[in-house]
C-alpha cells in the first residue's frame, strides 16, 4: 500500500458553476485571479485563453482552440469539454476532469508545476494524439478512465499514478523514466492496458 503525495486529492473541490466573473464567452481572457464558468450547450467557441485563473465546466462545450498559459480548469460531473487544438501546459497548470474530456491532438506538459487529476471512476479522458510529459514536476493522476494515443514519459519517477479501480489505455508508450508508473491506493488494482507498442528506455 503505497502513498506518493504527487498522488494526493485535486486541490480545489467540486462546486457549482455560478458566482465568480460569470459565463464564459468565445475568445475570454481568464487572468489571474478571475473564474468563469460554462453550463448549457451545447455550445461552440473558436478559442480561450487561460492565462491564470479558473475555467469551470458544467454544460456541454467545444473549444477550437484552447490557448493555456496556466491556471486551472475545471470539468465537473455532468460536463463535457471537447478541445480540438489545446497548446502546451507552461507550468503552474492544473487540469481536473470529473465528467469527460476529450481532446484532440497531442500536447505537452512542460516547465513547472502542470497537473492532470482524472479524479473520480466515473471520469473520462481521451488524448487523440501524443501526450508528452518533459517536466520534473509533471503528475498525471488517474482515478477513471484515461485512454491517450501515445505517452512519451520523459518525466519524473511517479509521473503517472494509478488509483484504485482506474483504467489507462496506451496507443504506444515511450518511456525514459525509472518507476515512471506507481500505484496508490488500498489494494484494488488498477490496470495499466499498451495496445499497440512500448519502448522502455528505463
């Protein structure tokens, strides 16, 4: 029974989408310190920028572009995000998906501080393209299901963390960190499923 701080619960908790700087609207700027939030749809925007502050999700959207400098975004249960080009992950970056997120394409985690929490068995995520981890301080925690691909781990030990019950499905996996994979949780496994090829280089 294992436990990696890296592996902790999702710093901000589940809440309503309402109060804060209100809807979200196509091209918003979310700063620092601000918070928007998207319920109905479904809906279509060209792009957002998060540079900062909070984006919530509770309705149904599909972004064109999501342009995320840092910040936090926020898909609740019950909600869905689809992101057709998403940029990098420049540090200080935290992504919490408790209903479903899919996005198209790849992208990386690099710089600082970047977080993924796949946080409840109920949640989705699906990456079409290479999900790429180059940061020393880059966590992807996975309590639902996680379907990517390709994952490119050059990372650090603990990079990915499997919870109870969770599920993640490989495309191809090249991996260049030692424990790159650990468990934490109370004994249920969690299943680790590479379908297509892997290259271990740790």
């Amino acid at each position: 029974n294992l436990s990696y701080s890296q592996c902790g619960a999702a710093p901000i908790a589940a809440t309503t989408c309402s109060g804060g700087n209100g809807t979200a609207t196509n091209g918003v700027n979310i700063n620092s310190g601000n918070t928007y939030w998207f319920n109905g749809g479904p809906s279509t925007f060209t792009s957002v920028n998060l540079n900062g502050g909070t984006l919530r999700i509770c309705g149904s959207l599909t972004l064109g572009s999501l342009n995320y400098n840092s910040g936090n975004l926020i898909i609740e249960s019950g909600g869905s995000l689809t992101i057709t080009s998403m940029s990098s992950l420049n540090g200080s970056t935290t992504i919490i998906n408790r209903g479903t997120l899919t996005i198209s394409g790849g992208f990386t985690m690099q710089n600082a501080n970047n977080y993924i929490y796949n946080d409840l068995t109920t949640s989705v995520m699906t990456v079409s393209g290479t999900l790429t981890v180059n940061s020393s301080t880059s966590y992807i925690i996975n309590r639902g299901i996680i379907t990517v691909s390709a994952l490119y781990l050059q990372g650090p030990a603990g990079a990915a963390c499997m919870q109870n019950n969770s599920i993640t499905n490989i495309g191809a996996l090249t991996n260049e960190t030692l424990n790159s994979f650990i468990y934490s949780g109370n004994g249920v496994a969690a299943c680790v499923n590479v379908s297509s090829s892997a290259k271990l280089d740790a």
